[in-house]
C-alpha cells in the first residue's frame, strides 16, 4: 500500500472459525470473520478498513436500492500443494469489475483498493481457506450507490465491500439445462456482459419454471429470435462437436468469463481446432440428434466445469455421452485445478502467490 493509503483493521472479538464444518460447505452459506470496506466520495476511495463481518446500515432511500446501481466479481483462494494461499488471475476480476462500473455509471476501482484490501482480508482470515483440494474461498467482491435520494440519477458515493465465504463444489452432479425460447437474460446494447444484480434477477423466474420441469438450469438464447446460443445459467457455455471446441463470440449480451478465456488459452495450447462464433440452436440439436456432440460443459468461477448430463429442446431429452468417456473437460477440469494448486507449470503465469 502506498503512504496515502493505509487499512485500518478492527479484529473480531470472537472467531466463528471453529463452528465451520469444512468436510460439508454449502455453497455461500458460511462467512468469514472479517471483510473489506472502503468509501468513494469526494472522488477519491477513503477511509479503508477490514472490520468484524457484520450487516450494513443503508438509508432506505439509497439509489443502489431502487435503480440498480450495484455490481460484483467472483474470484476464489487455494491451497497449493505448499500450503501457500493462491488466486487464480485477480487482475483480470480487477478489469472486469471496472467494465461493469463504467457501464453503470460507478466510480472505477484502483489496484491498491481492490487488490491491497483482498490481500489484507485474505492474511487476516487465512485460516479460513479450505486445505481440501476440493474446496476453496469463494471471494465476493461488490460495490453498491450509498447516495440517498431517490431521483434517477447516478450517485456519487459508493461503498465496496470485500466477504469471503469457504465454499465445496457449486453442483455436486453433472447438471440437466434445457434451451430457453421466451424469456431473455440480456439484450443487445443492455447490460448482459456486466456482472450486476439486475442480470441476475432477470434469470430468477425463468429458471424457477426449469426447475419445476425437472432441470437444473437454462441455455440462455438471444433476445431478438431465440435462436442462437449466448450462456447457460450463470456460466458461459462450450460445446466439443468433431474434436472442435466451439464457444459463443463475445458480444455485449454475454460475460466475458475468466475461465472461458483461460479454457479458450488452454485448447489452443494442446492443438485443438477452436471456434469462437454463433451457434444456433437448430445447429446443436441436429448434433445431438446425430450424437455428434462429444461434450458440452458450462463455464465459471464457481463451477469451474459444470458437465452437462442433458439437453433438453421442445420436449425431449437428448442424453449426452458418459461423463468418464469426456476427454476435453475432464482433462481441463484436472489442469485448471493442477495450475492453481502448484501441481503442474502455470506457463501463462496465472497464479498470483498471496505472500
């Protein structure tokens, strides 16, 4: 940190540490003692602390309240196999949240705002990164509009918080999507590649009523026909048909995933023929229907690889190869995992070393 930026730290008074069973971690059900706060006004981030996790105290009439103005990353802390806590790719989660601020009119993040306040948290609560290789720290950090006053008009203050919650896997078993040809997620010119609350909110109903049908989530399609293929839930989505991996063309309906882009890197390293492009959604049911799809596979911080078990279209189920038989994502399960916890050379330098 530098000389005009210190962090105040306000230690709890009594760790919650040993209430935690770590063998069964729901995912963001369990919080970590402390997290980062840290004040926009005037124009300048102030008054930067880690304090004892507790609620917020907002005026009813703050704006993040009413229109919106909020948004949020998701990174996640390792354990290598030296014991060292690890991120995976902090500055890129550092990129993306500054997108979504200056699309919502927000202030823009500093590097030693957000990665010296997650630093400081991470050393203070470092005994609440899992040591189980499949577990982690899920980190959340957000930003929300403290003005009060309910006028539509961007504020001027804000308030970004860091939490950390240790997590186990986002979906224990492989997961039931079905293609979605009513309700949108995101338009064209809208807001869908930025993580904020609005997107998310906008996913709630359509994928209650799939569930309801008996899926786990949707296949996102786009906004004007439904008929191309933009994510799956809250991941980005990837097919392997023909030994070529093929992925929806970044567009400002879609997130621009970290694990996507990492994947993306990974394939082309190991040769495979990759497409970035439109996909409709006739195209992938005819693959299906031809068993020509080899794999198929959501994307994410959470998930990291979530594997499909099926796909459902139009009232019918097409079953999708055993999972033991995936070679793609089961191998880039295993690497993504290897390159985060030391196992294997990080050649594209993506692991940051929490000192």
């Amino acid at each position: 940190m530098s000389d005009g930026f210190q962090i105040k730290v306000e230690k709890t008074a009594q760790s919650n540490l040993s209430k935690i069973d770590f063998s069964n971690l729901p995912f963001g059900k369990f919080y970590a003692d402390h997290m980062f706060v840290c004040d926009f006004q005037d124009g300048v981030w102030k008054d930067a602390r880690i304090v004892p996790f507790q609620n917020l105290s907002l005026s009813p009439a703050s704006l993040c309240l009413h229109y919106g103005q909020l948004i949020f990353e998701g990174l996640k802390a390792y354990r290598n196999v030296d014991g060292e806590i690890v991120l995976f790719r902090p500055e890129q989660h550092l990129e993306r949240i500054n997108k979504s601020a200056h699309r919502l009119c927000m202030a823009q993040l500093t590097e030693e705002v957000f990665m010296g306040g997650l630093l400081e948290l991470l050393k203070i609560d470092s005994e609440w990164v899992p040591k189980d290789p499949d577990s982690s720290l899920y980190i959340r950090p957000f930003m929300i509009a403290t003005d009060v006053g309910i006028g539509v008009t961007p504020s001027l203050t804000y308030q970004f918080i860091i939490l950390t919650s240790p997590v186990s896997k986002y979906y224990s078993a492989p997961v039931k999507v079905v293609f979605e040809d009513h309700f949108s997620r995101a338009a064209e010119g809208g807001i869908g590649f930025s993580k904020t609350a609005g997107n998310y909110a906008a996913s709630l109903y359509p994928t209650k009523k799939a569930v309801e049908k008996g899926y786990n989530q949707l296949i996102w399609t786009d906004s004007k026909e439904h008929k191309y293929i933009e994510e799956s839930g809250t991941m980005n989505i990837m097919f392997v048909i023909n030994d070529t991996l093929i992925t929806p063309a970044l567009h400002d309906s879609i997130l621009s995933g970290i694990t996507r882009d990492s994947i993306l890197t990974l394939a082309k390293d190991w040769g495979y023929k990759v497409e970035e492009r439109k996909i409709s959604v006739d195209e992938i049911v005819e693959a299906l229907k031809n068993n020509k799809v080899q794999d198929a596979f959501g994307t994410g911080t959470a998930a990291v690889v979530a594997h499909f078990a099926l796909i459902g279209h139009d009232g019918v189920d097409y079953e999708l190869p055993p999972i033991e038989s995936r070679t793609f994502s089961n191998k880039m399960k295993k690497t993504l995992l290897d390159i985060r916890l030391g196992k294997v050379e990080d050649e594209h330098k993506w692991v940051y070393v929490v000192k």
